[in-house]
C-alpha cells in the first residue's frame, strides 16, 4: 500500500525549492526555482519507473504501460508551481501522491488495463503572468498563441520567458492530447477551506469546480498637486477605484456562494504629493453557478460606472480569462467514495473554491478530484498545512481510485 511516510519526505523536499528567507516559497513559471523542481519531480519519477517525458509547453510526465498500451489513459497529476508566498501542499500534493500510487503499484506488481500518467502542468497559477493553466490548457488545445504575449512585472511575455527556458512557443500546439487519448483525469488537491475540518474528516469528494472571471479596470483621472489642488477639483484615480473595490466587496457578499477580490492595485504616478492620475486595479469574481456569478458582475460594472461617472473618471474592464465553472464526473465521484469507505472513510462531498488543471482537462475527459483537509483552511499563505496522516489518507483513495479508472487486472 502507499508508503505516507516516502510521500512526506519528498513533500519536504520539494518543498525547500524556491523557499523564501521570509517564510513561504515561490516557484513561478519558467524560472530556475520551477526547473530544479520539475527536476526533482522527474527524478522519483524514474524511482518509480515510469517513463519521463516533456511536452512542449514543459509539462512533466511519468507514464506507466498497461495491458492494453493503445487504450485512452488515465491522467494523474497536479502542478509543483506555486503563488508568490505559497505553501508546501498546492499542486505538490497532487503530483507527489501520483507518483507515489504509481511507484506503488509497481512495487506490488500491480497491473492494470489502462496506462497511468502522472502529470505535473506548467503554470496553474498565473502567479507570474496572470493567466494561469497554462499547462492544461495546452493539454487541451486551447491555449492559443496570442495567449503567450500575456507578461510579467518586468515586461517579460510567456512566449519570452518559454524562450528563454529552452522551449519553442510556435511548438505548444504540440502539446494537446487528441480527443480520446485520456479515460480520465484525477486530482488530489488541498481544500483550501475550512469545510473538511469543520466536518472533521481528513478526505473530501469534490462535486465541481467555481468559474473564475478575471478582469483588470483601469481607472483614468487627472494627475495633479496634491497640495493645490481642491478636493472638489479633483479626478481622483485612485479614490474611484477605492470606492469601486468597496462596491465590489459588497455585491460578491450578497449571495453566499460568490467570492471577489481585489488582489493587485497600482497608482501612478505613484508620488506621494501627487493625485493619482491612472490606476489599474485587478477583479478575480467566481461561483459554482455561472448565472449567479455572472449576475453579479453586471452589478459590479453599472455601479462602478456610477461611480466614475459621478467622479469624472474614465473606466476601462479588460477580460484576463473566463472560465465556467466545471462539474465533476458523476461515475469518478461514485469511485472516490468507494474508495473513501474502503479506507474507513465517511464520503463527503463538497465544491471547489479555487480553480484547478481539471478545469480545462475536462474538455478531453471526465474529471475527479480528491480533498484533503486543510489546518484552518489557509492557503497561498506559508502556514498553508495538512498533517501527515491526511496526506497518506488521501493518497490512499487516490490508490484505489486509480485501480478501479485504470481497470486493475
Ligand atoms: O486561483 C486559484 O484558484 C488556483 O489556486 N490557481
Ligand atoms: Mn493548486
Ligand atoms: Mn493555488
């Protein structure tokens, strides 16, 4: 059975990639600190001996044959890049806990119909570029082009720094799986809230994953004399987009299932003696129903062009992405709590919050993913924790969901 304690040492390890001096770590897309951990991740790999490959947007995988080698795979996997102060369990998790159930399985001989892949995709967090999922939507065939001129703080694009990382950007189109080739995609993830530790169960069934909507409002005023400058004379950039953020709290708050927030905001000039002439502020809005989230943000857009209107400020909404939100497979759902009480586990179904690879996996296959809780549901935060005995528990039920997707014979 999966060895908890091999997966806990090399979740330590991991971890110590791209740590930070201030607590947390940071491995953004295409940097050295994501290479030496693709790096690491490729050598268990080969402990568990798999077949090690990239795809051409570096994706990581590690394949192991079935009886039937032509058959559609079953997919595995998560992402080892993190947010700017992450944690030591999102995305790491899920790729470790593939790798252990694979080299699992060929420790106890175990054969199966299927091939098993363990995947671990570039770019879930958009921590550097602001898209994210680049990985999986290149799996997927979606991700265009045009997706890759999309840049960091210091003006570096996604098709730069793939550049500058040894890949070919006008290759990624290389990278998407023909419809077919995937049986399944399973996930195991942190929860990232509270809901499992509330219900004081270490494993959770996820029913589906929210639609994020990602916007970036620019709010155009007039820069001017912080000292002459009446308070009635005034095109404030930045106490529009204050006063907006405000709007934006309130209405995300008004349905119980809708969260926003406001993540980036920039003014300038940025003097402190001079009134913000531009700011550029960010709007991640997401619900597990799209109607509902949608809604909402119609609310959010009239109201902050009352506000501007009235402040004599331009408003500009840039969309970043737009996702639905993605239901999990009914029959993967059914296997995950099979596999929850074949570990003694009550099955407890609950949403996902955050977005995951699955989302943009379930354009080729259906799609699962497996909680494991989280101490005080903290995350994209260096407290981010889940014991040991949790891990292994969810790894578990990866184990036995993944004989069952891949047909153990
Ligand atoms: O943004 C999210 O929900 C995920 O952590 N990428
Ligand atoms: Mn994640
Ligand atoms: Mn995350």
């Amino acid at each position: 059975m999966v060895d908890g304690g091999r997966l806990w040492k090399r979740l330590s390890e991991l971890a110590e990639i791209g740590k930070r001096e201030e607590g947390g770590v940071a491995r953004l897309s295409f940097t050295p600190q994501e290479r030496a951990a693709k790096d690491l991740a490729a050598s268990y790999m080969r402990e568990a001996g798999l077949a090690v490959r990239e795809d051409a947007v570096g994706n990581l995988f590690g394949r192991r044959e079935g009886r039937d080698p032509g058959s559609p795979a079953v997919l595995v996997g998560s992402h080892i890049d993190s947010v700017l102060n992450g944690g030591d369990f999102d995305g790491p998790l899920g790729v470790l806990g593939g790798i252990e159930v694979l080299q699992t399985m060929d420790e106890e001989g175990v054969r199966t119909e299927r091939p098993v892949e363990v995947v671990a995709f570039t770019d879930e967090e958009g921590a550097r570029f602001s898209l994210g999922m680049i990985g999986s939507r290149a799996l997927a065939g979606t991700l265009s082009r045009e997706d890759l001129r999309f840049e960091d703080r210091d003006g570096v694009s996604i098709e730069r720094a793939m550049r500058d990382a040894g890949l070919d950007p006008g290759k990624v189109g290389g990278a998407a799986r023909p419809a077919g080739s995937l049986a399944a995609y399973i996930e195991l993830h942190i929860e990232q809230g509270r809901v499992l530790e509330n219900e004081n169960l270490p494993v959770g069934v996820v029913t589906g994953i929210a639609g994020p909507v990602w916007l970036r409002l620019s709010f155009t005023g007039e820069a001017g004399h912080a000292g002459t400058t009446p308070m009635g004379a005034r095109r404030d950039a930045l106490a529009a987009a204050a006063e907006v953020a405000g709007v934006i709290e309130e209405e995300a708050s008004g349905t119980g299932s809708t969260v926003g927030t406001v993540g980036q905001i920039e003014a300038r000039p940025g003097g402190i003696n001079i009134i913000p002439g531009r700011v550029e502020l960010s709007l991640d809005l997401r619900d597990i129903d799209e109607a509902v989230r949608d809604r909402i943000e119609g609310r959010i857009r009239a109201r902050a062009g009352e506000v501007c209107e009235r402040r004599g400020v331009e408003l500009e909404f840039e969309e970043i992405q737009r996702l639905p939100p993605a239901p999990c497979s009914e029959e993967i759902r059914t296997t995950i709590a099979a596999a929850c009480e074949e570990e003694g586990i009550r099955p407890y179904s609950l949403p996902s919050g955050a977005g995951h690879d699955g989302m943009h996996v379930a354009g080729l296959c259906p799609v699962g993913m497996i909680f494991v809780r989280s101490k005080g549901g903290v995350s994209h935060n260096p407290k981010e924790w889940s014991s040991p005995e949790d891990c292994e528990a969810g790894c578990k039920v990866l184990y036995w969901t993944v004989l069952d997707l891949a047909g153990r014979s």
